[in-house]
C-alpha cells in the first residue's frame, strides 16, 4: 500500500503538515474554515439528525450508474433549455 501524501505549494510531505504552518499558508479570510480541513475532525461521523433515513435500492439494482457528460454548442443548449422549458411548465 502506497502512503499518503500531501502537497501544498508545491511542498510534498509524507505527514501531515503542522496546525502552525497550515495557519501560515492559508490566507487570514479562509482560517475561520480552517476546522473543516482538520485532520482528526475528518474521520468522525456528522451528527444524527431527525431525517436521516436509509435509501432502499431494488433488488438488482446497478451499484452505480454509468454517466457522461454531453457537451453542446451555444445554439443547440438553447435550444435545449427551450424545449424544457416548454415542457416543465
């Protein structure tokens, strides 16, 4: 298994970067976030919450679902949002 490991400006560390230079690095209008990113908060569980509920798939059901992203030119995404539009309402 190949270890974590991390890079913040250009810097690569195989441990995680102390609370004091993280501080340094994260400009002073984002560090009032700086608890989201924390390294021991992130492995915790959210509160329970009222309407926490469990998701039933049917039997059979596909783990998950195969997507792709289509992309459109300016005219036909027009139209597009006309045509729904039209339908929705």
């Amino acid at each position: 298994m190949r270890p974590i490991s991390y890079t913040i400006i250009g810097r690569t560390a195989d441990a995680p970067i102390k609370p004091t230079l993280l501080k340094s690095l994260v400009p002073p209008q984002y560090q009032k976030h700086a608890h989201v990113f924390d390294d021991q908060e992130s492995k915790k569980f959210p509160p329970k919450r009222s309407w926490n509920h469990a998701i039933k798939l049917k039997v059979g059901a596909p783990a998950t679902l195969i997507s792709q992203n289509i992309c459109l030119s300016q005219v036909k995404l027009e139209e597009l949002q006309k045509f729904i539009k039209e339908h929705v309402e």
